[in-house]
C-alpha cells in the first residue's frame, strides 16, 4: 500500500492461502506496484488489485500468468467513477486447477476489468471454460470489458429437450431428466437436484 511497490521481483508465486493484495488510493495511486514483465504462477493463491472507491483510474499490470493448481482468484475492487483494470499478459491453465474472477460488475463495463493478452479468446461454446468461474456464474472473455459472468441470456433455461451439446444450461428449480443429456456445461442454483 502507500507507494510501496515489488517492481524489482522477477516473478511471483501465490501459493494455496496467500494473497498479494495491491492497494491504491487516490493520494497513492501506483500503478507499477509489480514487475509488469514478471510472471505470475497460481496454485491456489490470490492476487487482489484494491482501491479506495474513489474516481482516480487505478491499473496495474503483469506478466504471463500461468494457474498449475488448486483453487485461485484474481480479484478487482469497481471504483466510484474512475476505474479499476488488472492486465495480465497471458492466462494458461494446467489441469485441476481452477481460477475464480471476482469484483462487482466485473467486466459488466469499462469501471472493473481484467484484461487477458496473448490472443486470449473463447473457445468453449462461450464459456472460458468450466475452470474459470465469476462469483456463481461461469466465466465468458469480452474483448472490450474482459472477464464476466455468464448472464441469463447466455444460459438455457427452457426445458431439457431442447440442450444440446453447445448448450449451457441452467437449473433453477428442481428437474427430473427424461433422457441422456449432453450439454457443454452444467450450473445448478442452489437447492436445486436433479
């Protein structure tokens, strides 16, 4: 916090249960408060950009981030009226690790982003993949805002019959299936069976 800063760390490593919180305020707004070529490994850590809601824009970038396992979040705070943006250079994934993206209205606008490089796109049926999660949603990339949460428009909802493989659906209500389903992805809200 304050003007503090790594900037001179050639990598970083969020192990399961640590966090590397970045503070700003608009009084000590830093935005070079990492090394913004150093690459930052995920296994089961959090990385938390935060700021004081005020409406200076804060920023802060990073290298090619790399998740190799157990359960990691990046995290960004929406500021009043400025912004708030994390840059990471890349995003790969190894297997059975996973990354949540949290921060209200992430990627809803250009106020709270998380913004991904190195040709990061969408490749399964709209969804990053059923690794990356926003809050209780799964995760889509827009080019603009960076990462969200799926919306009710992104999910089928309607009846059973009519998923199929490219098909995200979405349970709100308890539901008995009258035949094998393959759908591309799965979320059932709570207190829901099937």
């Amino acid at each position: 916090t304050g003007t503090a800063s790594i900037a001179a760390s050639t990598s970083l490593l969020l192990n399961s249960g640590g966090t590397l919180k970045l503070a700003n305020t608009a009084a000590a707004n830093g935005s070079n408060r990492v090394n913004d070529a150093a690459p930052l490994t995920l296994a089961g850590g959090t990385l938390a950009l935060a700021d004081d809601g005020t409406a200076a824009s804060y920023s802060e970038t990073v290298g090619a981030a790399s998740a190799v396992a157990g359960a990691s979040t990046l995290s960004t705070v929406s500021t009043g009226t400025g912004s708030t943006t994390l840059s990471l250079a890349s995003l790969t994934r190894q297997a059975g690790a996973t990354v949540n993206f949290a921060g209200t209205a992430l990627g809803v606008t250009a106020q709270n982003r998380i913004l991904i490089g190195g040709g990061f796109g969408v490749s399964d049926h709209g969804l990053i993949g059923g690794w990356a999660t926003a809050g209780n949603e799964f995760a889509k990339y827009d080019p603009a805002n960076g990462v969200t949460a799926l919306t009710a428009a992104d999910y089928e909802t309607g009846d059973e019959t009519a998923w199929t493989f490219e098909s995200n659906a979405k349970l709100t209500a308890d539901a008995t299936l009258t035949a094998s389903r393959v759908v591309n992805s799965l979320n059932l809200a709570p207190s829901v069976t099937t």
